[in-house]
C-alpha cells in the first residue's frame, strides 16, 4: 500500500462559502464512495466530533446554514484518510475566517499551510461580484410579484477578489517553474450557482451530471466546464477580476459548484433585511446593496442537495496523480453554451 500525504487551501473571501463547501465536499466524498471505489475516514475522534457537531449536524439534520467562521478562532484541521485502489491519501482541509484573507498580514500567519499544499480551491462567490449582482436584480424585477432573491455583502477593498488574489499569488511568487509559473495546481471555485438558474437556465453544464466515473477524471466534462465559465466571465464583465491572476498558475480551471443546492436568501423567511420595514435601517434609503442580507436567520427548506462539489478536489486528485482519466472523452453532451446578459 502506498502512502500519500496531502493537504489542500481552501482559500476565499469572507461569507463566500467556505464552510459550506468543506462540509458538502466531506460529505459528497463519503456518500459517492461506491461511485468512485474509494473510502473515506476521520483520522482521530477531534476530527469526526468535530465535524458531526459543528458542520454536519447543523446543516444537514438541524437544515440551518452554518455561521461564518470566527477571525479569533484557531484554524481547524479537518484530518481524513482516503483510500483509493492500492493508495492511501492522509487528506488536510482547514476551515479559516474569510478575514483571514483580507491582509497580508494575517495571510503571512496562514502561509505555511497554503505553501506546503498541494493545490489550492480557491473560492469565488459571484453573488459577491458587482457585475452579477446588478444582472440578479434586473432579473427579480421582470419577475412580478416573485420572491426576491437576497444577496450577501459586495466583496470590496481589502476583500475584494482582486485582492485576495493578487496576495496568494504575492505568497506563492517563490515556488515559480521555468516559465515563472506557480508550481501549485489553482481549482477556481464558482459557489452558489444554484443562484444563478435564472440568468443561465437548467440546461447551462454546471447543471448537468458529472461525467466523472468509477473513480476516474473525464478532462473533457472539466473542459466544458472551464470553457462556459471564461464564457461567463468574459459576459458578465468579471474576467480581469479572475484571468490575470489565475494565468500566473502553470495548472488553473474553473468550476462551478452549489454546496447547498438551493438559496437560503429568500424574504418570506423571516430574514431581516437591509432597507425592509422591520429591519433596523428601514428609515434609510435603499442602496445596491437592499437585497444584501445576515445569515442569522436563515433556515434551508429540506437538506443540502451539493451541485458538483467533487469536482474542484477531482481535479485537484487528478493533477497530483492520484486519479487517472476516464475513457468518455469523445462522448459528446448536448448543453446550452450560450450566455446572453
């Protein structure tokens, strides 16, 4: 039996999804193991304490989406073996305030664990995007009398994408090939697309099944992937948030994901809201920001139903040889690649 030791960044902005994401993707691991002929185990009784309680729980059995992980708190390692055909993979997640991203300093505090990685997820949130969130409010209001969607806080300054980016990429200037490339493989992580049905329709590819089969990588479902998502960036006016910063990556791809499957954002359930009557800023005028919303009283409607979690960490198992490529790749699918803003 070989022996691997990995740990993978999960990297991203405050409220963009972090958590929700490390507890669907543990869970999806554990869930399509038979899928993927592989089997996944907490290393040490923290680990699955943990996990149960603080992530599992809440957001599966109690269906109330987790609170966004404290800045004061120490990071946790989430430590899992998984084994797949004659390997086992000693796997590290950590779960770290989106804050922790938003300084230089306090990202220097974190570099040794996203430098000593062996690819990075890092996390985009396109309801945080300014270009979208003004194409989501366009939409709500062709629809009459539709309950509108509520979205969370514009990523900006010292949060913003651009800025985050650019100090990973500032962090990782060190561990440069020939071509002065980033060595580490970069998994660019769209949440929350279950959001964006409306604008892309049920027929654009994140919404398709995965053709990732019996424990093997289909390059060309990840390629289709990654093509619709430049598409999307290119229309919706975001591509210099993202391109410029993953091209410095020797191995970049987009993906599109739902940890939840469904919104928890909505105004009929009970969610004070930045300009609502109830809300304690109802005497203010609205601003871009009156659909943005605090997670404090939200609840799910049924159990997470993730969207293409697997993929990013596939991708990444791929990359770093542990998962070979399946045989589908001539396998043409019928998907809308048409994006109209």
């Amino acid at each position: 039996m070989n022996v691997s030791h990995k740990s993978f960044a999960i990297i991203g902005a405050s409220e963009s999804g972090k958590s929700h994401y490390i507890t669907a993707l543990i869970n999806e691991l554990q869930r399509q193991s038979t899928v993927y002929n592989w089997s996944l185990g907490a290393v040490d009784d923290i680990t699955s304490e943990f996990y149960y309680r603080q992530l599992y729980a809440p957001l599966y059995e109690q269906k109330v989406p987790l609170r966004k992980t404290q800045v004061e708190r120490e990071a946790r390692e989430l430590r899992y073996r998984l084994t797949l055909r004659n390997t086992e993979v000693y796997l590290n997640f950590y779960d770290v305030a989106g804050e922790t991203f938003s300084s230089e300093a306090q990202m220097q505090a974190r570099a040794a664990y996203i430098k000593s990685s062996a690819g990075i997820i890092f996390i985009v949130d396109p309801l945080q995007m300014r270009s979208v969130r003004l194409a989501l409010m366009d939409e709500d209001r062709r629809r009459p009398g539709a309950t509108p969607l509520l979205l969370p806080q514009e990523a900006t300054g010292e949060e913003s994408l651009k800025e985050i980016f650019r100090r990973t990429v500032n962090m990782l200037n060190s561990s440069l090939d020939e071509q002065g490339k980033i060595k580490k493989p970069l998994a660019v992580t769209f949440t929350k697309f279950d959001a964006l049905r409306a604008l892309l329709g049920d027929d654009a590819p994140v919404f398709l099944p995965s053709r990732h089969r019996k424990g093997r990588f289909s390059i060309a479902d990840s390629n289709r992937i990654h093509d619709y998502l430049e598409t999307f960036l290119s229309v919706y006016d975001a591509d210099d948030e993202v391109r410029p910063h993953a091209q410095r990556f020797r191995d970049h791809a987009y993906f599109g994901v739902s940890a939840l499957g469904m919104s928890t954002d909505r105004r009929d359930e009970g969610v004070q809201v930045k300009g609502d009557k109830d809300s304690a800023d109802a005497n203010s005028a609205p601003t871009a920001d009156a659909h943005a919303v605090s997670s404090e009283k939200q609840r799910l409607k049924a159990a997470p139903r993730p969207i293409r979690v697997l993929d990013p960490f596939l991708w990444l198992l791929h990359k770093n040889g542990l998962l070979p490529e399946c045989d589908n790749q001539n396998v043409k699918v019928k998907y809308n690649s048409t994006i109209v803003k």
